[in-house]
C-alpha cells in the first residue's frame, strides 16, 4: 500500500512539474510589421532583434521570417521591448534550392537601432540600400 501511495505521489509531482510556467525569463512582447526594399516589399529574408546591451537593455535575441515583405516574431518569443539592435538580411526568393532556400541575397546585414514598446506591437521598417 505505501508503495502505490508513493508511486501516487511521484505521478502527481511529475505531472505538476509539466504544467509550470511555460517560459522562464523577461516579459516577452508579440511583434510583427513590413519590411520594404526600394519601395516595395522585401520578398524573402531574416530580422533579428537584440536588446542593445549598450543601452542598458538585456534579454534573448529573437528572430523572425520574412516572406512577401511582412514578418512576425514567433509565438511566446517576441521581443523583451527597449533599446534594440536590429540586422535584416534580404533575398530575393528567386533560384530557390535546398541550399538557397530564400533565393539570391539582395543585402547582409543591414543594421538599425530603435526603441521598441513593451506592448504587443507592429514596427515596419524600410531598406534604401
């Protein structure tokens, strides 16, 4: 009997245990927008925000797709909000391959800093290069 009682136990411990919080860390924020490349939309790429450690700012680094000019941060993994570091690599979609798999690169690494809320959020951004 003490051992089913125990075993109860165990179960019911384990299972409280995977039902905690789901994320542990800073308030993350959903964030999504447009990103335009010489007046139109971006039609592949990659944008990271990094919290500006420079700017007392600190959290994970988030990164989100961009298809057909538009991206949105993954759910449950937005941004912490604040001071941020942003880099957008585009591409233009075209020549796709497994090894391409967002096309030609149009730019690398073109660098942006901004304020983002601590509130869900929409922030575009816009290319010249």
């Amino acid at each position: 009997m003490r051992i089913l009682i125990l075993l109860a136990l165990v179960v019911a411990t384990v299972t409280l245990g995977c039902n905690g919080p789901a994320t542990e860390g800073p308030e993350r924020f959903p964030l999504s927008g447009a990103i335009t490349y010489k007046g139109a939309p971006l039609p592949a790429g990659k944008i990271y925000f990094e919290p500006n450690g420079k700017k007392n700012n600190s959290g994970p680094m988030v990164t989100a797709e961009i298809k057909d000019g538009k991206y949105e941060t993954p759910a449950g993994k937005g941004t912490v909000g604040g001071a941020h570091i942003v880099r957008i690599d585009g591409y233009d979609a075209k020549n796709v391959t497994e090894h391409n798999p967002l096309g030609d690169a149009l730019f690398i690494n073109h660098v942006i800093e901004v304020d983002l809320p601590k509130e869900k959020a929409t922030e575009d951004f816009t290319v010249e290069k």
